[in-house]
C-alpha cells in the first residue's frame, strides 16, 4: 500500500505541465481541492492559531523539497482564510469565556459550520442543493394539498339537476320557477295560523293555595 501510494505520487511529480492543457488542469484541480480547500479548512479549524500552523506547512515544503507544492499552496490558503476571518475568529472566541477542551471544540465546530457554507457558497454548490430541497417540498406540498381536497362533485351534479328542473318547470308552465313564491305561500300559511291563534281565550286557572 505504502508503495503503490509512492508510486502514485511519484507518477504525479512527474507530469509535465508545461503546453500541456490537460496535465495543466490536472493539478489545477489538485491545487485547489487538496490545497486551497484543504488548506482553507486548516484555517478554520485552528482559527486564531492558523497563522503559525500555515508557516508550518510552507517551511516543510521547503525543507522537504515538496516538489507538488500542495503544501506551499494548504499553508498560503490557511494563513488567507485566518487573516480574512479574524474579526469573525475573534468574535466567536469572546461566546466562550476562558480557554478549556470544550469551549476550543466548540468555538472549532462553529467555524467549520460557517466554513461548510462557504464552500458551498463559493462553488455555487448552495444553489443546486436549494434548488432540490425546493423540489422535493413542493412535491410535498403538492401530495398534502390533493389528499387535503375536498372532491365537490357532488354539489355540482345537485346544481345541475336544480336548473333542470327549473328549466322545465318553465317549458311546462310558460313562467319562470321561483323559490320566492314558495316563501310567499308558507310566509301566508303562518300569518292565518297566528290569527287563529290570537282568536283563541284560554281560561285563566287559578290555582289551589290552601295547602301550602
């Protein structure tokens, strides 16, 4: 394994970039996954502490004579995102008051947090997610709105049966079907039954008291 991933890497060394588009990308697309991406990471992580920890991975490059240059190009990336992030760095550390495990885990948390957003921000990775999420509620909402329907069919055919009807109350008789005159009829029918009413004396019963 040690010796397949030194091969690899040796097979990387040795490509040659120069008039050539495609070698060219290839570590373009290294440089700035491996590196800026990683390295940017870096930075996050370590926050206030990215400034000696991407010195650190310049000077191994050199040392080391890192013939890639991923490294030079991690610790550029890490001390760029800290020296862009200090006044964010800064504000996050005065959430949590001295310095213990938890509150360095926590402040590392919130900046990677932050940091994931970014990325996708950045790679325009926001909006192909947002666009899913988006499709995938209004499917939902779609379903939840079908099921939530009221199916009104019914009422329709009762309507249409009504206008028949009137309709041809209308061919038979040569007048126009009302529903006042049914109202006028049954609004006559109680104006008689109170007159009956009112023409009835029920007696006044007095009642027995000599019991009580």
């Amino acid at each position: 394994m040690r010796k397949k991933s030194k091969s690899l890497l040796q097979k990387y060394k040795g490509v040659k970039t120069k008039g050539n588009i495609s070698n060219s990308g290839l570590k373009t697309i290294v440089d700035l996954i491996i590196g800026t991406t990683l390295g940017a990471g870096v930075g996050a992580t370590t926050g206030r502490a990215a400034l000696p920890v991407g010195l650190l991975l310049i000077g191994s490059s050199h040392y080391m004579e890192e013939e890639t240059g991923v490294l030079r190009v991690a610790g550029s990336a890490a001390i760029a995102y800290s020296i862009g992030k200090v006044i964010q760095n800064k504000e996050i550390a005065s959430t949590v008051n001295g310095i213990t495990l938890a509150g360095e885990t926590t402040k590392a948390k919130t900046r990677l947090s932050q940091f994931k957003d970014e990325v996708l921000h950045a790679f325009y990775l926001d909006k192909v997610l947002k666009s899913k999420s988006s499709g995938e509620s209004s499917e939902v909402s779609n379903g939840a709105s079908e099921v939530g329907s009221i199916d009104l069919t019914p009422l329709d055919i009762f309507e249409q049966q009504v206008q028949e009807q009137a309709l041809n109350y209308e061919m038979e008789n040569d007048e126009p079907f009302e529903l006042e005159d049914s109202y006028d009829e049954q609004d006559e029918f109680e104006d008689e039954f109170d007159d009956e009413i009112d023409g009835i004396s029920f007696p006044m019963i007095e009642p027995d008291l000599t019991n009580i």
